[in-house]
C-alpha cells in the first residue's frame, strides 16, 4: 500500500513502504550507509509482518510466517487451518483444535519479527547507532485469540490494549527497572521531546516516561471509529464500554476480564468528560479521498475498512457475564 500517499511520510526527510520485516531491514542498511554519522538521527520502523493475513492472498492464510518459523510452536499448526482466513473462521467457529494452531501461528510470527529486530539492532550497535541513543519498541494493539470466542484486534479488552513497551536509555541506565504505573503510547511522544531537550507540547496529553508516572493516572482508548473511548483504567480498576453494556474489573484479581460488575453510565461518563481533549488541539487530518480500488481492498482484507456489525465489531457482554 502506498502508505506516503496518505500522509505518513510528513514530516519525514526520507519515508519508504515496505512489505515484509526483511525488506524494511534492506532499506534501512541502505539508508545508514547514506547517514551522516556526525548528524543526530531519528528512526521510526514500522513492521506488520505480526498480523492477520490479507484475505486476498492465495493460498489463504490466518498467521503466517517464513521459513524457518513456520509452525516453529506447533508443527501442523498451518495445515489445522489450512483454507482459512479472517472471515471463514468468523463463519466456521473456533474449535479447541483451531484456537492452538492460531496462537501458535500468532507465535510464529512474533519469533520471526524478533529475529530480524536482532539483527536490525545487532547493525546499529556495531555501527556505533546505540551508544547514546534512546530506544523504544512497543505496538499499536494487542490480539484476541478466542479467549471470548473472538478474535481479531481486540476490542477494549485487555489482550487488545496491553501492549509492550521496552525502553533502551543511553549506557544501560535503569537497566532490568520494571515501572508498575500505568503507561499509555501518548506517553511516547513526550519522552522523546524530553530526551532530545524540547519542552513538552501542552497539546499533547502524554508524560514523559523519564520521570515518575502519577499512581492514580487515568488512561483510555477505543477502536478511534464511531467512538473513541470504550474504556478508562485507574489501576487496578477497568471500566469498558461494551455495546450497550458497562461493565467493570478488578485487573489485579480477574486479568481476563471474565468477571464484570455491571456499573451505571455515570461515572464512566464523568471520568470520560474530565479526559476529552479539544478537537481544535490536533493536527487536521489528511483525507483518504484517493485510494486505489487496490488500496481499498488490502484495507478491508486487513480488517481497516468493514461496516459496522463485520469482523472487528466489538463484542457486548452476554446477559450470562451482566448477572456477574
């Protein structure tokens, strides 16, 4: 997909769309070579090759991942679902057989991307890239894997919005420190500014995750399409917006939010209004007016493009978890 077409290459002095992990870490070699070592640099490496496969590809594919990882966790996992995509498997439903082939295949993949982030990482430290620079590695979502007879990007629910979130700082400083607070990716953008020596942005809502992060933070996060926030978490309490259903958990005791307790809507909608940002505050956006019919139909393979009611529709709570 021609992703610079649509905004993502601005701001960037050089912006190049890649396909697989190992054509990213091509392009990245040629463009250190083209580096001037002297010069501070910023770099941001997108991967996908950890997600649902296009349904467009042939044979179909759930997960997927090149030799030598493919069916690394489980041999056979990719003949179990052989055939199967997204959509099929939403028809078909997930028997036990099928919900450990996916997670293994889900495995497979994040072992392959790791492999190359070795690499990638082992190029900059010999080429003196790491000694004084910051690092960050995280995501943008998490995967349900049938842990609520779904599966897909998520929702609100934990497996969806619990993402990694690693720093490097310059000589191993902190080194081995696990921060227990609750961090959110706005966070990011604020630790950069801090690191570089800029002054924090007081249109961005994130905290530098150089300092200490408030215990009693309040974080949240939604699918971003018909409603930006589904869920707010004051650790170790969740409250989720789930269809017409409002529920809470205790994270500590119930981390697979299997256990709700129905609350009314309004301390979900007043924490939910102390935390609305000023539309007027962000960066207009670029409309995607001018896709392809080719670019159309990755982003509805990809998940990016359904109706309401598809596949990555979030799933409400049953009448039988509302009685919990």
């Amino acid at each position: 997909m021609g992703y610079s077409g649509h905004g993502f290459g601005r701001g960037f002095d050089v912006f190049r769309n890649h396909v697989t992990a190992e054509e990213a870490e091509q392009h990245l070699a040629e463009e250190l070579a083209r580096l001037d070592g002297a010069r501070p640099y910023f770099l941001f490496l997108h991967l996908m090759d950890v997600h649902s496969d296009s349904a467009a590809k042939s044979p179909p594919t759930v997960y997927s991942a090149p030799p030598p990882f493919e069916d690394l966790f489980l041999p056979g996992a990719s003949e179990r679902l052989a055939g199967e995509t997204y959509y099929t498997l939403k028809r078909h439903g997930l028997p036990p057989e099928k919900v450990e082939a996916m997670a293994a295949l889900y495995d497979d993949g994040i072992r392959h991307v790791d492999s190359v982030l070795e690499r990638i990482f082992g190029r900059l430290e010999s080429g003196g890239r790491l000694a004084d620079a910051l690092v960050i590695v995280t995501a943008d979502h998490g995967e349900s894997l049938a842990q609520r007879d779904n599966w897909g990007h998520g929702g609100p629910w934990q497996e969806g919005v619990r993402v990694p979130l690693i720093l490097n700082l310059p000589g191993n400083a902190r080194a081995g420190e696990r921060v227990a607070q609750v961090a959110h990716l706005v966070d990011v953008v604020a630790t950069v500014l801090e690191f570089v020596g800029l002054p924090p942005d007081s249109m961005l809502p994130g905290c530098s995750l150089l300092r200490p992060l408030p215990a009693d933070r309040v974080v949240k996060g939604g699918k971003g399409d018909n409603d930006p926030l589904q869920y707010l978490v004051r650790w170790p309490k969740k409250i989720t917006r789930a269809g017409k259903q409002i529920g809470e958990f205790d994270l500590e005791n119930d981390a697979l939010e299997k256990n709700p307790v129905t609350v009314g809507s309004a301390e979900f909608e007043a924490l939910r209004a102390g935390l609305e940002l000023d539309p007027g505050s962000f960066h207009p956006p670029i409309p995607a007016t001018n896709l392809s019919s080719e670019d159309k139909a990755e982003l509805k393979a990809l998940g990016y493009a359904g109706e309401a009611g598809d596949e990555h529709e979030v799933e409400p709570l049953t009448p039988e978890e509302d009685e919990h």
